[in-house]
C-alpha cells in the first residue's frame, strides 16, 4: 500500500463517523494511557484540527485526582 493511503482511509472513516450524528456529537480522548507497564502521553488526533473552529465547543473536564492506594489486610 503506497505511503499515505493508510491516512486517507482514516480520515475517510473519521469523517464518516462525524456526518452520521443527527444533533450533536461529542468527542472524548485520553490525554494519557497506561501502556505496557508505563504512563504514555497521547497528542490529539490530527484531524480534529480540521474541523472548523465555527463548529467546536471545548469543554475541559477537570484532571481526576490521583487514586489512594487500596490497603491490603493480612488475615493472619
């Protein structure tokens, strides 16, 4: 498959998927992502960029505060 084909048939998809929402459509991401053993920072994906700014309200949900470690009870 030649270079950028790959690109082009997601893009395809991904804009598939946004012109079937009716009303309102709602995209999510991880900013990070545990991934074989470590903690991984994820970029955006680079077609979010072209979608007009007319067409984008962004609402940022606040970053989850980190979990207290589950303490573990010895029975004996």
């Amino acid at each position: 498959m030649p270079a950028g084909v790959g690109d082009a048939e997601e893009r395809r998809l991904f804009y598939v998927a946004m012109t079937r929402a009716r009303d309102r459509l709602i995209l999510t991401r991880a900013t990070r992502r545990f991934w074989r053993g470590e903690i991984r920072a994820l970029p955006p994906s680079s077609y979010l960029g072209e979608i007009p700014e007319t067409l984008v309200t962004q609402n940022l949900a606040p970053l989850r505060k980190k979990r207290v470690a589950a303490r573990q009870y010895s029975l004996f």
